[in-house]
C-alpha cells in the first residue's frame, strides 16, 4: 500500500534522521533557488519542503512554495486560515501528530519572532514530540515544552480512503498482547498489525517512540488503557471494567483506528 497525506510527510522527515551537514536539503534547496541559499545555510524549514515535496505533499505544506525562512511559512498557514498560535497550553492547543510547529526560543506567539520549525510526531501530555531538521546540526527527534512553541500551521493533508487503509484483526491484536505480554522481551505475534496499534496510540501521545517496534507488551497495554479511559471520557462512553483494561476489543480497536486515521479494524 501506498502511504499518503499525514503519515507519508512524517515517513519523509523520518527518512532524514541523523542527516548532518553540509547535506543533500541544503544542495536540493540550492539547486531549485539559486546561490543565495549558498554554504551552510539554516535548513530547518528546508527540510520542511524537502519532506513535502518527497512525500507527496508540497501543496499542502507549503502552498507550491519552497520555504527556508520560517517567518514567511508561518504567515502563509495564517493567510490560508490554517495556522493557531500557541496560547491555549498544549492540551487546549490541540496540537496534533502531523502539525507543522514554529518555535521562537523567547517564548512568545508572534509569527514575526519565530526561530525554527519541525513536524510534530506525537503529544506526551504537556510534551510535544517532533522531528526537526537543524537542530543542533543534525536532524532529530525532540521533545518541546509549551514556552518554545510559537504556534503551528495544520496542512490539509489528503485523507486515504477507508478502503485502503491497512487492516488490523482484532483476533491478531487479542492474540498478540496474550503471547507478548507472556513472552520475553521484544517478542511479537503479528508484528506488522501490532506497529499499526502502536503508531496510533503514539500519535495520540500515550506511547513512546521507544514502544513502538510491534510488540504488544505491557507498556502499549497501559497506552492502551489509558487511551482507552479518555476516549471513553471525552465521548460521555462511560466504560468500566474489561472496557478499560488496556486489551482491545472492537468497539475500542475501531474507534481507535478511526481517530487517528492509521488503520480499518476488522474482526
């Protein structure tokens, strides 16, 4: 299957982890605007385009325009209406797996003292995950407080139809946490379905990166649980019991594939 949209942009940033520099951004960004983009210039938010343009992505990130001046990327998200600045907090922010994030180091919200960029990955409660391009010279995956956050633009990325998204069994799924949570460490039964678990319950912050390597252990049964306590809070689900104990069933399975628009649960 083809990936596309949201997660096809961060499997693009991905792709540039531990990139140095001097760098290949920086000689493709040259190469398609001119010598002012010279040396060792800042690629932050070159490696935004680089990714948007890999992945499929350039006119939803950056609106046909390739950007190395964050200021700029960040006025055109708020000219489209796609942009929030950071005032709410994280959590009332709603900032997303997906989001282009702007930082101004000084702490304020203003688009015209923005420092940097990246694209989140995930939300650990009052804890954005990113991964950003030129952060101390390499590329990287980072944890960010609210005071650097300036703001974020969230791209109109293009939905993959339900048809075609991947399927996960939820008799693989209930299979999986019984042998792996009994087995050793790092053992995994149906691995390929399990990652797809693990990337959405990332994604809604309740898993670490480290976690999620398709065994369905004892740390993705407590992201589980825990997602599975605030879905049921925030929808007025009102589950007790099996309902919440971290291990899936196909009203959570589903509800959770659809929320984060990562998988079909199927039985």
């Amino acid at each position: 299957m083809t990936t596309i949209g949201l997660e096809a942009m961060v499997s693009s940033m991905e792709k540039l982890l531990g990139l140095g520099e001097p760098n290949k951004v920086q000689d493709w960004f040259r190469q398609r605007n001119g010598n002012a983009y010279a040396g060792n210039f800042p690629w932050c938010d070159a490696s935004i385009t680089w990714a948007a343009v890999d992945s499929g992505n350039y006119n939803e990130v950056c609106f046909g325009t390739d950007y190395a001046y964050t200021v700029a990327h960040a006025a055109r998200f708020q000219a489209a209406g796609e942009w929030t600045p950071m005032v709410n907090g994280i959590q009332g922010s709603g900032i997303r797996r997906g989001d282009i994030v702007f930082f101004d180091w000084a702490g304020s919200s203003s688009i015209g003292a923005i420092d940097h960029v990246g694209i989140v990955t995930g939300v650990s409660g009052d804890t954005v995950l990113t991964i950003e391009g030129n952060t101390a010279n390499v590329c990287a995956r980072r944890a960010r407080a609210v005071h650097d956050i300036a703001g974020f633009g969230r791209p109109k990325y293009k939905t993959p139809p339900a048809n075609v998204l991947p399927a996960v069994s939820l008799k693989h799924v209930v299979a999986a946490q019984k042998a792996d949570i009994a087995g050793a460490q790092g053992s995994a039964l149906h691995r390929a379905e399990g990652l797809l678990v693990e990337r959405a319950l990332n994604a809604k912050g309740y898993l670490a990166a480290r976690w999620v390597d398709g065994s369905l252990g004892t740390m993705t049964r407590d992201a589980y649980s825990a997602w599975q306590k605030a879905y049921s809070a925030k929808h007025n689900l009102h589950w007790t019991g099996a309902d919440l104990n971290g291990y899936a069933g196909m009203t959570s399975l589903k509800a959770l594939g659809l929320e984060t628009g990562l998988f079909k649960a199927t039985a």
